[in-house]
C-alpha cells in the first residue's frame, strides 16, 4: 500500500525531465474529433469515406479495453482488464483492422484510457468480453495493488485526491512498479498496434510523479491529459503541473466561448492564456465534450442542443489559432446516463447519432484551419456587439454573426485579390456563393442571422481543369443586366457553370444563354420551368441584387441563387471612413439604405479629431466639408469634431449631407 509521500517527492524532478519528455509535444496536428461511443467498424469506414478527405488530423476513440457490462456509456470507464479488448466497440481484431484503415488514410487514432482505477458496479461480475472479476480482484490485480479503501472528500489537499477513491471506484497504486509497468504493457500493446497517441482519464487522480512513472515506461507517448482546473483546489492537482507530461485539456475555454456567445462575442478578440487559459502550444481545448455536453464536470458549456449558436462557436475555434482543437461527435439523449444507440451511425443517416463533425460548418472549418496553419489572427472587425470578423495573416478570412438579422459588411481581408468560395454556404467547399476580394483587399460579405461565412486560398473559385462539359465547349450569361453582352461563365464541376450577375429588378428585365458569343446557338425557356430549350424564349426575372446563375448542360436546368437580395440603391460603389479616430485607416461604410453609408464610430475627444470620407480607400476621391455645414465637397477640407462617446455616422452620397448620431 501506498504510504502518504511528501507533496515534494512527488512533484520533485518534474524539471529535470522536461527536455526528456519535450518529444510528447510535437505530433499535435491541427484538428482531431471524438467520435463517441462509435463502433470500431463504423470508425474505419468514417475515417475512409470522411475524416480523411475533410482534412481530420486524428479521431479519438473510447476505451478500447474490456469493461463492466453495463448499458451505460459510462461503462467503459470502469475496466475490467487491460489484456482482453473486447468492448462496446468490437473485438480486438476489429480495432486492429480500424487503426490500420485510419492510419491508411492519413487519421491517427487517439485512444481514451483509463488508468486510475478499475472497475466497481455491484461489486463484481462478467465484464464485457467474458472476464469474471470481483472488486479488487483483477487479472493483473489484487488488493495489495490499489491504495486505502479511502473516499476523496477534500480537493484542497493533493493526497487525499491521488490516494482515495473516486466516486467508490478502487484506486489503484500508480506508484508501485509493478502497477505503472502493468499500465505501460496496455500502452504499449496499443502503440504496437498503430495508436499515436492517448487521451489519459482522471490524470488529476494520479500524482505527475506517477504519471511520469508510467508514462516513461511506455515509451513518452504523445498524450493530452484530462485534468479539469478548479479554483480553491489544491495547487498541485491543478493543469499546469502536467504540461511537462504532454498536452492538457482546457476545459476552461470551453466555458469561456459560451458566456460570450451567450453575451458579447467581441470580447473573443482577445482570448487566450491572458484570460487564464493553459499556453496554446499545450492546451487540448473544445466547445464541449462528453462530460460538459451532459453537465458534468461543472457544466457551462454549448452543445449540440444550442443549434446554431453550437455551431458558430465551433467556426470561431476552428477558425482562431489557439491551441489544438476537439470537435465531440455523439448521439442524442436526453437521459444523461444512457449509452449509444442500438444501430450505429449508418453514414450518419441514422436520426439518433448527432454526428456534428459533419455539419457543414464545423466539417468545412477543418480545411480552413489545416490552409491556414501557422498564420497569426488579423485584422480584426466588431460591431461592438455579436458580430465578428478576422483574417489569419494572408490565407484566410471569417465572419460569424451572432445576432438575429442580417449582416452585409465590406471588411479589409488581408487576401490576395481573386474570387473564393464562400466554404461555409454548403455542405462542400464550393458548393455555395462566391465572394470576391478585390486588389487592395477588400471585400463584401452578405451573411445571415445566426449564419458565418469563410474563405481561404485552398479553396478558389476557378476553372475546374479536371471537368468536362456534356456537349458545351464553353457558355456566357447575356441580358439586359449586362446589356446583353457576353459573360463568360465558369465550368465549376462536371457539367455545372456558373457566373455572378447583378439584376436591378427592373421592367422587362431578362436574360438567356448563348454558346458562341454569336447567338447561333441560344439557350432560353420556353416554358418558365427552369429547362432550357436550344433557341427558347427569353427569361424574365424580377430579383433584384447579387446572384449566382448555374446552367447543368446535361439536363439543362438553370438556377439562381442569391448572394446579395439586397436592392438598396447608390452613387458610390464603397465609401470608406478616415480620421483621427482610426488612425487614418480606411474603414468600410455600410450601404443600410437607398444612397445611406452607415459606420459606427468612437470619438476620445482629443485636440484635432477630425475625419473624412473616401470612395475607393486610396485618397483618389475623397470628401470633406469646407464651409462645416454638414454637406460634403470633393476634395473638401478635413471635418473637426470634438465630441466624445459613440457615434453613429451617416453619408447620403444623393444629396452628399453627413450626420453624427449619438448612440
């Protein structure tokens, strides 16, 4: 039995040991998933047919050793055995045969282990490949193995924490020899069989000593520790004692994201460790996982429960650069004890798993997140509410509005000029709008209420080399919203063409497609049915905005799909604010109505402030006031102001008037 050892001797030669162990840091990749009580079957094959054409760095699996039968999910953290890995979730042969699969196809595999304790439901049974067992008695157990029949009751002293029982589970002597040698032949046979790395259980329950111990004798996996920070515990079983070990879940990030979801979501501009959180490069952090999405372990996170707003803090994490994220994939419940649905996730086509790695979004956010590695977070925007933007250095860009109405915002990107799929708009990458940046960086982004939208440079909006038409050698777009000239479209996809077109909704207002650019050989409808007809009549429309025109030239249906509904009218194609308050900057106005820029602005006050309007964000027409009568002259002097405090700021660029509007 374990004698109660000075905190100092356990926590002693921690540093001695950091260089040894630094090699655990280095294998983290940029996105992994947990895919929850999924069988190792189903694994395999999302892995091939999912994971590894999205992008996924690793998937994490449960407990793949024997445990208590029991139809709870919460069974297979309660071993049975370490030597026998038949689960819930198939035999050994299938968990061989899923780790080769994944790993074939460029997904690690990450296994949850439990090492603390062993198993205590009704005090002994037939575990679920078969094993009898008793309380403290195991196959490679008995009861000198564990520590005191003690019960932990008091998280402000480290021992009683490390050397008592966990709700009533045996808690074993991790700093015998024998034990930790045990434990490291279970790793071992796990990283024989292809597993790059552990997601360890309870890691708070176990001295860093002891984990050090047994950690060694496997080999120093890379592992990320499950240790859940808690104020007015003890010091030392706090998160920051196990990062030389590996990484460390950050459970407090989690919490985080949902108060200011659920409040500001401008105040994330700045999260990261001066908000507490463990240093990016050792924190395993996530939206919620299989504990916080039923409450346990403090509760206060989103789930899939919340909907949209579940999703769009996954955007913002997979999107912002902090530490190596952890998208939780499971199924639905409502009791919090019940284990996985009887039918597996059947290609996610069975109701009852979640499956929320395969949300567009969140799907789509790992490609971004994998282009953009290794970039800084840029040129943030916010509304000063729940509407936020930010690029990653010059490869990426997002958008997530929070709010219930509508945003339409020209925002600075970063990005080379071009035009990119908006990955967010669908469920593949480019199956949605297109946003264009224009040459100095700019650009328009037209995004729902509780909607995001986000582009990157591994996903452009060109030609597809690789496609073919069905019979169109090229197709332009011509009508009166182009003056019937020929637009060229794009081949996008196999048999599918595309190009953005403006409509002003006016009279008589129509179009029709032409192969040649000569009219020989046309394309309208002659039965307003979305068909086309070699040489049919021409297409009438009254949408009024931004949209994209699909032709399919193999069955020769046509669609239009919305970009910008928008039909607010101007004489200035963008307006830019410039002034003190900015440093000078060109901050995009917002076209809020017929002829009205809009922009949001904080006055300090100071001597001089003043500012000005500008077309194209480069000097070459710009407006100010020389007689200081509200009405804007081009070229016109600079406008003083010395108000303080938050102004709404209007243009009307019909009658050139500007207005300051305190908010």
């Amino acid at each position: 039995m374990k004698k109660n050892i000075a905190l100092r001797s356990l926590l002693g030669g921690a540093g001695i040991v950091l260089g040894a162990l630094s090699s655990s840091h280095v294998s983290a990749g940029t996105a992994f998933v947990h895919l929850f009580e999924w069988s190792w079957n189903d694994i395999a094959s999302e892995c091939e047919n999912f994971l590894g054409p999205k992008g996924f760095d690793a998937v994490q699996i449960s407990p793949p050793n024997e445990h208590i039968s029991h139809s709870t999910w919460w069974a297979r953290y309660q071993p049975v055995t370490y030597t026998n890995l038949t689960s819930r979730s198939g035999t050994e042969q299938e968990l061989q045969s899923m780790i080769s699969r994944c790993n074939a196809v460029g997904v690690k595999v990450y296994a949850d282990v439990v090492i603390n304790h062993t198993a205590a439901w009704s005090g002994g049974g037939t575990g679920w490949g078969g094993t009898q067992w008793t309380l403290l008695n195991h196959p490679e157990f008995s009861s000198w193995d564990y520590h005191s029949d003690c019960t932990i009751d008091n998280y402000s002293d480290a021992n009683n924490v490390w050397n008592c029982r966990l709700s009533g589970l045996p808690d074993l002597n991790t700093g015998s020899n024998y034990v930790q040698q045990t434990l490291a032949d279970y790793l071992n046979k796990l990283q024989g069989m292809g597993v790059a790395g552990f997601r360890v259980d309870a890691v708070k329950h176990m001295s860093p000593g002891d984990m050090q111990g047994i950690m060694s004798k496997a080999g120093n996996p890379w592992i990320f520790s499950e240790v859940i920070g808690a104020a007015g515990e003890a010091s030392e079983i706090q998160p920051s004692n196990y990062t030389f070990l590996g990484h460390v879940t950050e459970f407090k990030y989690g919490t985080d994201v949902a108060s200011n979801f659920n409040g500001q979501i401008k105040n994330l501009a700045s999260i990261g460790e001066s908000w507490g959180l463990l240093s990016s490069s050792d924190a395993v952090h996530f939206i919620d996982n299989h504990d916080r999405e039923r409450g346990h372990g403090g509760g206060g996170n989103l789930t899939y429960h919340d909907g949209a707003k579940y999703n769009l803090a996954n955007v913002f994490m997979l999107a912002h650069p902090y530490g190596y994220p952890k998208i939780m994939s499971g199924y639905n419940f409502s009791d919090t004890d019940i284990g996985p649905p009887s039918n597996g996730p059947n290609n996610c086509q069975n109701g009852d798993w979640v499956c929320q790695h395969r949300w567009g979004n969140i799907a789509n956010m790992v490609g971004f997140r994998n282009y953009v590695d290794g970039t800084s977070m840029d040129n943030w925007w916010d509304n000063g509410n729940n509407q936020i933007a930010f690029g990653r250095g010059n490869k990426g860009f997002v958008l997530i509005n929070n709010e219930s109405s509508s945003l339409r915002q020209t925002l600075y990107t970063g990005m080379p000029a071009g035009e990119y799929c908006n990955v967010l708009a669908g469920d593949e990458e480019c199956s949605g709008d297109v946003i264009e940046v224009d040459s100095n960086g700019f650009a328009t982004f037209n995004v729902n209420a509780n909607s995001a939208a986000a582009i990157h440079g591994g996903q452009l909006a060109t030609p597809c080399d690789n496609c073919s038409g069905n019979g169109f050698s090229q197709l332009n777009f011509r009508g009166t919203a182009n003056n019937w000239g020929a637009q060229a479209m794009t081949l996008i996809g196999d048999n599918i063409w595309r190009t953005t077109v403006m409509f002003d909704g006016g009279n008589n207002q129509r179009f029709k497609f032409d192969i040649s650019t000569d009219w020989s050989e046309n394309y309208g409808d002659n039965n307003a049915d979305g068909i086309l007809e070699l040489g049919g009549n021409d297409i009438y429309t009254s949408v009024a905005g931004t949209y994209i025109v699909e032709v399919n030239d193999k069955t020769l249906g046509y669609s239009l799909t919305c970009v910008d509904c928008s039909s607010h009218t101007s004489n200035f194609s963008s307006l830019y604010f410039r002034g003190t308050p900015n440093g000078w900057g060109a901050e995009p106005m917002q076209l809020v109505a017929n002829n009205i820029w809009e922009i949001q602005v904080n006055f300090d006050g100071q001597s001089q402030q003043r500012f000005k309007f500008d077309v194209s964000g480069d000097w070459s027409e710009n407006y100010g006031d020389n007689n200081a009568d509200d009405i804007l002259e081009r070229g016109g002097s600079d406008i003083y102001t010395s108000v303080i405090g938050s102004y709404k700021i209007q243009v009307n660029d019909q009658t050139m008037t500007y207005d300051l509007i305190v908010d």
